[in-house]
C-alpha cells in the first residue's frame, strides 16, 4: 500500500497524473485499507456467517475496481506522455538533397498573407521594400539527384500573389524547407502562418488579425502589432515579446509561454511549463493563465487595479500588490485559493483569474516603460 502511494505521488510531480486523479486513488487506496482492518464488533450481537460473507465479497468488489481504475490511469498517462515524448518528427526518408531557390515579386501590394508547408521552419521580415523575397533553403528526400530535387520543389511549392493575397505553401512531407520570408513593412488584415513539424519566428509583423500555428516546434516572435493574435503549438515554447496586442491567445501542451508587452486581452494555457506574463502600458482588461505542472508568474503594471481568483491544488501565492483586499483565501491540504480586489473600485481595473494543479503563482507590480504607441 506504501509503495503505490509513492508511485502515485511521483506520476504527481512528474506531471503525469492531475490531482484529482491522485486523490481518486488515495481515497481509494484508503477505503481498502480500512476494509481491510478488522472491525470491532459489538459484544451484544453476533456478526453472521452470511454478513461476513457479503462484507468479504464488497471488498473484493471494491479492490478489483480500483486496482482496475488505477491500471487504466496509469496505462493512459505512460501512453500519453509517450506519445508527447515520441513526437520528434524528423525525417526517415534515408537520402536527401540539399537546394536552395529564391522566390521573388515586385512592386507587392499586400493585405493577406497565408504560409502553410509541412516540414521545416518559417521566419517572417517585414522590410521597407515593396517587394516579397522568400529565400529557401530546402532538403528533398526521395530523390538521386540536384536536378531531379529542383523539379520536384518547384512542382510541389506554390508561390503566387494573387490580388492582394500572397501564397506559399506545400504539403510534401518528404520536403523540409527553411525559409525566410521578406514582406513590405505595412498593415495587413490577415497573417496565417501553419507548419507541422518545425518552429515560426517573426519579427516586426503589423497585422489585424495574426495566426501562428505548429504540431511541433517553437513560436517566437518580438515586436509582434496586432488587434488579434492566437499562437498555439502541441510540443514547444511559446515566446512573445516586446509586442503590442489587443487579444492574445497562446496554448501550448508541453513547453513554457513568456509574453512580455502591452496586451489589453490575455488566454494563456499550457499543460507541462511554466508560465510567465509581464504587462507593460495601461490597457491590460482581462487576464487569464492556466497550468498544470507548472508555475505562474504574473507581473502587473502598478498603475492598475487588480481583482484577482487564484486556485492552485499543490502550491502556494505570493501576492506583492499594493491597494487591495482579501475577499476569501483557502488553504486547505490539496486545495488553495485566494480571491481579492482592490481597495479603491474606482480606478481602472484588470480582471485576473489564475489556476494551476501543482504549481505556484505569483502576482507582484511590474515597473517596465510603456511601448511606442
């Protein structure tokens, strides 16, 4: 019984096993430890054959369907993990060849922009030329030679700009392609940006509405303009800096998100990192972060208001705010919350919901220079 506590603590802090679940089996692990200790019994009556034939069964019943819950519990999240800890896609393809193309167009006039390939890597310059250079660095797998490699990029990427939208994609999974994408410095109404196996970078981008999107690989981008961006990657980082933002919305299941800017609107999610959002300017409306293995790291600029929910099952809070007020804090063994507001209503105010399950939270005053409007 000791030992598979232990077990069931350590899938805890690995990160394999929520809380709730942990709980779950210790209260059952409990239940069939005390069904196992012999009951006192009264000295007036007797306990009859049939009674104690029927306690005996319960019991049997009991253990099996939690030795049953726990092996489908375990088997669930050594599988799950697995696969995150399998998903490296790189290529099996055997031999390859290296290429490398520039595609270019001139005199663009650009409001959408829509980036989809399968492998490699996408890294967007906006520039203060009026032209779109794409500069490839590309590896064709299945092919013998430098010609039939060139012939079978060419035939399977597309390059195009068709009225004010510019195209690249290819959907080739025996390609990998590293591409550098150079665009006009304007504003444009949509950035769409999707790899499978690779990471996106970017810097600079001025967009209305912006989104990046990978299975596996890393977003990174600085200095990022938008009224709306949503980041989400399935096993990497998400990093977002020096940005102005009216929403932001970042998911990750495996890595750690960092955002550091002026961002009215803020969703952030990961399963297995740490999460870290420091505010810069005076627009911050709404704040919402969510962990589960991780800790949360909220920085607040000190000219706002703060009503703040936090929940976490495993850790602990560190408030550093000044001007508010405990409305109701629990600190019980496998749950914790602590909810407050500030002093003074009438001042501008951020509304800031935090939760994690095994980690902390901090919320502490951020003193960072507002960004150039």
């Amino acid at each position: 019984m000791k030992e598979e506590r232990k077990r069931i603590l350590k899938l805890v802090e690995e990160g394999k096993l929520s809380v709730e679940e942990a709980l779950t089996l210790l209260e059952g692990l409990d239940d069939a430890s005390k069904s196992k200790e012999p009951k006192q019994q009264d000295s007036v009556h007797e306990i009859s054959t049939n009674v104690e034939f029927q306690e005996a069964k319960k019991e049997q019943s009991t253990h099996q369907k939690l030795q049953s819950t726990k092996d489908k519990i375990f088997e669930f999240v050594d599988t799950a993990f697995q696969k995150i800890k399998d998903f490296d896609l790189d290529f099996n393809f055997g031999h390859s060849v290296d290429i490398s193309h520039i595609f270019q167009h001139g005199d663009a006039f650009l409001k959408e922009i829509d980036i989809d390939i399968a492998n490699g890597s996408i890294r967007v310059l906006p520039g203060n030329e009026r032209d779109v250079r794409i500069e490839c660095h590309a590896r064709i797998y299945r092919v013998e030679n430098q010609d039939e490699a060139r012939r079978s990029f060419l035939k399977d990427t597309i390059f195009a700009i068709e009225g004010e939208k510019l195209r690249f994609v290819t959907q080739q999974k025996w390609m990998k392609i590293d591409a550098t994408v150079y665009i006009p410095a304007d504003e444009y109404e949509h950035v769409k940006v999707r790899i499978f196996n690779g990471y996106i970078a970017g810097n600079g981008l001025c967009a209305k509405n912006c989104k990046v999107k990978t299975a596996n690989g890393k977003i990174n981008l600085d200095g990022v303009s938008c009224e709306k961006l949503e980041a989400e990657t399935a096993n990497g980082p998400i990093t977002i800096v020096g940005s102005r933002i009216g929403e932001v919305d970042a998911e990750t299941i495996n890595g750690p998100i960092k955002l550091e800017g002026d961002f009215a609107e803020v969703d952030i999610q990961t399963f297995n990192g740490n999460v870290h959002c420091s505010l810069t300017g005076d627009r911050a409306e709404r704040i919402i972060a969510k962990g589960a293995t991780g800790s949360i790291e909220l920085f607040i600029p000190e000219k706002l208001a703060v009503n703040g929910n936090l929940r976490t099952n495993l850790g602990g809070f560190t408030v550093d705010l000044e001007g508010i007020q405990i409305v109701d804090e629990k600190n019980e063994i496998a749950q914790k919350t602590m909810t407050f507001k500030p002093v003074n209503e009438e001042i501008r105010t951020v509304n800031l919901s935090a939760e994690t399950k095994t980690g902390s939270i901090s919320v502490r005053k951020s003193f960072g220079i507002n960004l150039k409007k």
